[in-house]
C-alpha cells in the first residue's frame, strides 16, 4: 500500500491539524421515550449473526504474592552458607579475583601500560589544580587519585573508566570547606572585625587553616562514601533514572561557569575572599572588578602565556585524536616551562606572584574524619553522592556497551563508595569517573584496570620524589589548566539547537538546571533541575495527544483522522485514542477532550431533562385535574453515532482516579444511549479494571484486544438491535 499516492489510500500528514469539524457533537439532540430502556445494546451478546469470532485468551496462573511468604524464601536464602556461595560473595565483591587471573598479558599489557603512563603524566598537573578548587593543598590532589585508582582497580567493574579528581566535585566539596573554616574562624577576612569571637571557636589550635580544610573535605567524603555504599546495599542505583542527559549537561555546564569565576583570582593574581552560598557567581565577579586595578601584571601574562599554548594544544588533540597515537602532555610541559621559570626568574619574590609553595614528600599517618563534623555536612554529602555515583554508574555503562561487555551498576556503587571511605582516612576528598581522562584512556589503548595501578604508580613516583620539585609553580597556571578543561562542558551551547529540533522540553530543563546552577547555587540548580524535570514529565501526560481514528482502506490500522489523510470514518462509530496514562493529573482533561471531540452528554441529558418537562406542561389535563400521563416522544435529530470505541494502546496504566473516570464516562454515554467499549488494554489496564470493578460479570465482552475487533463487534450489535426495534434510528451516513 503506497503511502504517497492519494488514488491509493494516500497517509500523507495533513497540512493542518486545525478543523475538526466533521467531529463536531451534533446540532440536533435524539430524546428516546423515558419508558424505553437506555440499555438495549446491553443486551445483545456474541452470537453465529456476528461477522468476525471473538478473541479469547486464557490469563497466566499468577504467583502468590504473599508479603510474608516473600520475605522468609529471601531471609532463607540469605541465610544459607556454602562454600559456592561464599566463592560468589567474594568473587562478586572483589572483582579483580575473577578477570586478574585470567588477563591475557601479550594481548593486554602494551595498551594498559601505555594508557596508565599517560592518564598518570595528565593526573599530575590537574590533580594539583583541582586541589585549589576543593580549598586544599596540592599535595591532597595527589593523594586522593593515587587511591582512587588502585581502590578502583580492586573493586571496579568497568574495565575502561578513570577514577579520580573531578572538576564538580571539587568545586561542591570547596564550598563547604570554605562554610566551615567561616564558621570555625579561619577565614582571615572575616576574622579581623570580630577577632576575639572568632578565634574562641577554632576546634584544635594545633590545626592550621589547611589542616582544618583537609579534615572538613575527609569527613564530607567519608559521608558521601556511606551514602554510596548504602545506595549499593539497599539497592537503590534506579534514583540515578531521575537525573537525566539533559538535566545532567545543564548542570555541568553551570557549575563550570562557577569553576572558571573562582579560578579567575587566579588568573589575575588577586586575593579574594571565595564567595559562597546562593548568587556565589555574581557576588565573585563583583569582588573582581571591585579589585581590578590590584591585578598582578606577572600573572595576568603567565596566565595569557599559558592560554596560548594550551588552547589550540588540546584543539589540536582533539581534531587529530585519530592519527595521534597519544595525546601530546601539553599540561605537563606548561607545569614544568612555569615552574622553572618561576624558580629561575624569582617571580615571587619580584613580583609577588602567587605560588603552590612547600609540598610534602610521603604520605602523611592516616586520620579519622571529625565525628563532630558529620551532622552539619550531611545534607552537603547527599548532593555529592548522587552526582558521584551517576556520573560513574552513567559513564562505566556507557563504555561497556560501547566495547560489549557488562557492568555491575549496584557493583560500581560499591567501588566509588570505597573509593570515598577508604582514602577519607588519608587526607582525600571526594572522586569519582571522569569523562575525559576516560575518553584519553580509551584511545590509548587501555583494555583492562591495570591501567590504573600504572597511573598510580605514575603519582606514586611523583608523591614520593618529585612533588617538592614544584614549589615555586605559579597558581595563576594552575588556575588556566583548570578553566582550560572547561572546554567541554562550556562548549555544549552549540549543542543547543539540535537538541531544540529533538526536544523543546528537554532544552528547557537544560537552562532552568544551567541557569540555577550557575546563578544560585550547585546544590540549589541540581535540586531545581530534578524538581523541574519531574514536573515536565507531568506535564507532559497532563495535556498529552488525543484523536479521533479513522480507518486505513482495506486493512485493520487505525491513525489519527488530524494528522493522515484519505482515513475511513465508521458511521456511527466514534474511536478515541488518549496518549497517556489515565490518573489523577489528567483524569478532567480525558474528559473535556473526549467530550470535545465526540458531544458531552451531559448537556445532552440536561437537554433531554428540559424538553421533557416543557413537553409535560403542554399536555392536556382531565376534566377531575389529574394529569394524564403520557410519554414524552420529541421530534429532534438522532444521534450521529452509537459507540465509542475507545484505543486504551497507550495507556500504560490507571489509577483509582482513572477508573472512576473511565465509568463515570461510560455512565453518562448510556444514559444517551451510546455505548462504550474499550479496546487494546494492556495486561496491567485490564488488572486494573478488574480490581475496581469496571466490568459486571455479563459484561467482560465489552474489553477487546483490538480496536478492529470493537468496531465489527459494535456495527453487529446495532444491526441486532435494529433487527429487534425496525423503526430505530439510522445510522448509515453522517
């Protein structure tokens, strides 16, 4: 069947969607005598007259669903021990046991090696940068990606991703670290109008402003950690489903435009205050211009300098990451042209330049998180968990379907909760996957984690002998590296239009997260951008499509009469799609529309109701003042149609509010002597009509599993019914 050629059922859209009016309700109303029963077509079953056989299909035994039952098999279940499944605890727990022993080590090893040496070498620079975005010393970069990856490699499931310092996360992570060192009185600024208050809450004089951070970022990290741990215990990874595509890149991308305004002092060598709390963008930049004229010329040109090496650097990485076998390390050249330079130059000491200064060698003895932090960071940690564990869960799927393998999301929970609590006890902050270090991971050849304990090794070598090496590295270089991986998430406006021809919807909920992110806060925009997503999700089943069907010639598919043409209208047959679920959001709107597009038989029956009594007071009364009673019979138009069959293929499920809804409609047609079927219910519609009692025992065989099957079933039982009443109404045209 062609769908272009009109002469052969053309099913072209119709230019216009406008024009409904040949399925106008009808001018003239048809008034059946009150005597008559409204209900005759109820009383016509399946019979041999009948064109087309019923469809019968026998349900499935359902299993028991006893709540108690289900809990003793699982406590059972869990409480049985073997030596199986304790194997399969540990194997499932500690995944490196399973693939380790079986790694193809001439197959694999070149790539893995090769792929850890260069994420390591990239680490090293953007794990120092990244420190002063989570108020830390650089040393604390170092330290939480040299944990990170050997703590991923040990519990991870994806054989691709990197796990380390992320750019959010350390920016959501600052904020709080700078809330608490206010509150605690090491905020110098702050500090020198109300000294003698301030210093009296200081927890430990022992502990310096950068040892009272690292504690403050440890113990968030720890809570976070817990969360994720327990999201992988309770089995509760289906709360990553409410943070989508759309919701996640506005929400990157406006916290990247908070990143680059704090990294700006930086680049101007001036010494702010961090702004933070709701409007910490704006607050920032007018703490900048108010200060523009302290900016340090020998910053402002390394921080230009190193803009133009850098930029078309990773440009050209990028435009020829295929031919390239690796990307060039242009961060790690900068780090050491800078350095030597500083060192060479005595640019601190000329000219005041801002510096990384001492970094230790080692590693410093384990610490507990402060117990007496966690009740005021707690609710800072839930936003930091859930963008750490979608983003690696989002990520280690991604990549495992791109090269055909699976990925544990519970599994993948765990190691990044791990990779949170353990390293909270060495002075680390929060990680989590990353997704371009793990893009450079993958072009370099990486087939399994061990390429992570490279990279760890990489930082290893770096902790143990080089970091003092870099004491004199200006933190204005440190601050373009960071704004220069921005690139990305700064680039996704051009994005825009193409995702605006897919989804208006999902643009939208783009800038709202974006605008909120970025104006008023990271955790304020993710919440508004979930809050908001949600509500676009129910308003889109608030209002959604409905339609009229027609009949494609010499078939049984129905389509919308508004969007194809050259569609056969039944006579007397109204069939009414509704694209929704059918609840309480949108139970009035079903009705209005199918009152709209069929006639409201409310006003029909209140028209009936009216004529009648005027009919009543015309009638002639008996000589003894009683009234003779009579029929009402009025002379009006019939009915343009007996049934409405309605297409229930794409409702998902209903509600209590939805049934109700479903027979008040069929309540109030019969009362006018139309009836209504309903066709092409789902298992879960059917269940529901079951439950709340939609169908009498004589009335099953008003549910059809297709709208064809209504329709000849509806034609039939009116020709029945004609059959019995010979001068009942007419229904062979329009």
């Amino acid at each position: 069947m062609s769908l272009k050629n009109e002469d052969q059922n053309d099913l072209s859209p119709k230019d216009s969607v406008k024009g409904n009016d040949q399925y106008r309700a009808p001018s003239g109303i048809h008034l059946e005598p009150e005597e008559e029963s409204r209900n005759d077509f109820w009383q016509f079953e399946p019979s041999n007259l009948f064109r087309h056989p019923r469809i019968h299909l026998e349900p499935q035994e359902k299993s028991d669903n006893n709540f108690k039952k289900f809990v003793i098999k699982k406590l059972e279940k869990s409480c049985q021990c073997s030596s199986t499944k304790a194997k399969n605890t540990i194997f499932g727990f500690l995944p490196v046991l399973q693939w380790l022993p079986k790694y193809d080590l001439k197959k694999n090893i070149l790539g893995d090696v090769m792929s850890g040496l260069i994420v390591g070498i990239l680490l090293v620079p953007q794990s120092i940068a990244y420190s002063l975005l989570a108020g830390q010393e650089p040393i604390y970069g170092l330290y939480t990606s040299f944990f990170a990856s050997l703590i991923y490699f040990i519990l991870g499931t994806s054989r691709h991703i990197s796990v380390g310092i992320f750019g959010i996360l350390c920016l959501m992570i600052g904020e709080v670290v700078d809330r608490e060192l206010y509150i605690a009185g090491y905020d110098t600024v702050h500090a020198a109008s109300n000294e003698s208050s301030l210093v009296n809450q200081i927890p430990d004089k022992t502990c310096d402003r950068s040892c009272y951070a690292i504690i403050v970022g440890s113990t968030v990290t720890f809570v976070a950690g817990v969360y994720q741990v327990a999201m992988g215990f309770f089995q509760v990874g289906f709360v990553s489903v409410y943070l989508s595509d759309a919701l996640l890149g506005g929400f990157v991308t406006g916290a990247s435009f908070t990143i680059l305004t704090s990294q700006v002092k930086y680049l101007l060598g001036l010494s702010l205050p961090r702004s933070a709390g709701v409007g910490s963008l704006i607050t920032t930049w007018i703490h900048v211009f108010r200060n523009i004229r302290k900016t340090n010329i020998c910053d402002l040109i390394t921080s230009l300098l190193c803009l133009l090496v850098l930029l078309p650097t990773k440009e050209l990485n990028e435009r020829f990451k295929s031919k390239l076998k690796a990307p060039i390390p242009v961060e790690l050249f900068v780090i050491v042209a800078a350095t030597l330079a500083s060192h060479f130059g005595k640019l601190n000491e000329k000219y005041g330049t801002s510096i990384a200064g001492h970094i230790p060698t080692g590693f410093m003895p384990p610490k507990a998180p402060d117990w007496n932090l966690i009740p005021r960071v707690a609710v800072d940690a839930i936003a930091i968990a859930i963008i750490g564990f979608a983003i690696t869960v989002s990520l280690s799927e991604m990549f495992a379907k791109k090269h055909g393998y699976t990925v544990k999301a519970n599994q993948e929970m765990y190691a990044i909760g791990f990779c949170n609590i353990i390293p909270s006890f060495f002075h680390c902050f929060t990680t989590s996957a990353a997704l371009a270090k793990t893009l450079v991971k993958e072009s370099t050849g990486c087939q399994t984690q061990v390429s992570g304990v490279m990279t760890a090794l990489v930082l290893l070598l770096v902790l143990l002998v080089i970091a003092p090496l870099f004491f004199s590295l200006q933190k204005s270089v440190l601050g373009v590296i960071t704004i220069v991986n921005l690139r990305g998430a700064l680039c996704k406006f051009k994005d825009l239009p193409q995702m605006w021809r897919i989804s208006r919807m999902d643009t939208v909920i783009w800038f709202v997260t974006m605008l909120c992110s970025a104006l008023i806060s990271t955790e304020i925009g993710l919440l508004t951008g979930v809050c908001f997503s949600m509500f676009c999700v129910i308003l889109r089943t608030q209002k959604p499509k409905a339609s009229l069907l027609g009949l494609v010639e010499d078939s049984e598919v129905f389509e919308s009469m508004s969007a194809y043409k050259n569609l056969q209208a039944k006579s007397g047959i109204k069939i009414f799609r509704f694209v929704a679920p059918l609840y309480y959001v949108n139970k009035e709107y079903f009705k209005s529309v199918l009152y709209k597009k069929t006639l409201n038989p409310v006003l029909v029956k209140a028209a009936q109701r009216k004529a009648a009594k005027r009919k009543i007071k015309r009638e002639t009364v008996t000589p003894s003042g009683i009234q003779d009673e009579v029929s009402v019979q009025l002379s009006h138009d019939p009915l343009e149609f007996h049934t409405i069959v309605i297409d229930c293929s794409a409702i998902q499920f209903l509600d209590t509010a939805g049934i109700h809804t479903l027979k008040e409609v069929r309540r109030d047609y019969e009362a006018i002597g139309i009836q209504v079927l309903l066709a092409q219910c789902n298992p879960s519609v059917r269940d529901s009509l079951a439950r709340g009692e939609y169908c009498k025992k004589d009335e099953e065989n008003l549910l059809f599993y297709s709208v064809y099957e209504a329709m000849t079933f509806a034609e039939d039982s009116q020709n029945q019914k004609e059959r019995h009443i010979p001068n009942g109404p007419n229904f062979s045209s329009d």
